[in-house]
C-alpha cells in the first residue's frame, strides 16, 4: 500500500536539493533506494512520503480495491477507445 503513495519506479524525484530516480521501494524494512550521478543511496521511507501518510494508509486497509489501479486501467481503456 504504501508503494501506491510513491512516485513509480524509475520516476525521478527531487530529494534534498538534489534530483534522484527511484530504484526500489522496500516497504518492510522501511527503506527506498535512490539513484543519482554521485551513487546510490539510502533513505528512510517515512522521509518520503506526504505529511500524515497514515491516514492514506488506513483508507487503504479498509477500502476493496485500489483506486490508482482503477485510474490507470481507465485512462488506458480511454486511450484504446479513442
């Protein structure tokens, strides 16, 4: 769940001052693994993540599906259709 709240996989990202591209996203340990020119790195998930991304975390435990699945299967039927 906590995936969903973040940008996808290779996206790029500015942390610090500094632009970064999403490797990976370890939600048990708690960590998110960055790329940038200097290296890799490591940072804590919580550091990423919105101000008060618990709540969006119990909306999801309690919600039946996956609303970011259901926009992004919409907006591809869309885009067949047209």
């Amino acid at each position: 769940m906590v995936k969903n709240l973040l940008p996808v996989i290779g996206s790029n990202l500015c942390y610090e001052g500094k632009e970064y591209t999403l490797m990976h996203v370890d939600p048990i340990r708690e960590i998110v693994l960055l790329q940038s020119e200097e290296g890799k790195r490591q940072v804590k998930l919580h550091e990423l993540l919105p101000t008060d991304y618990q709540k969006a975390l119990e909306h999801c435990k309690s919600c039946g599906g996956c609303c970011r699945r259901w926009s992004m299967e919409h907006e591809t039927s869309t885009g067949i259709e047209q």
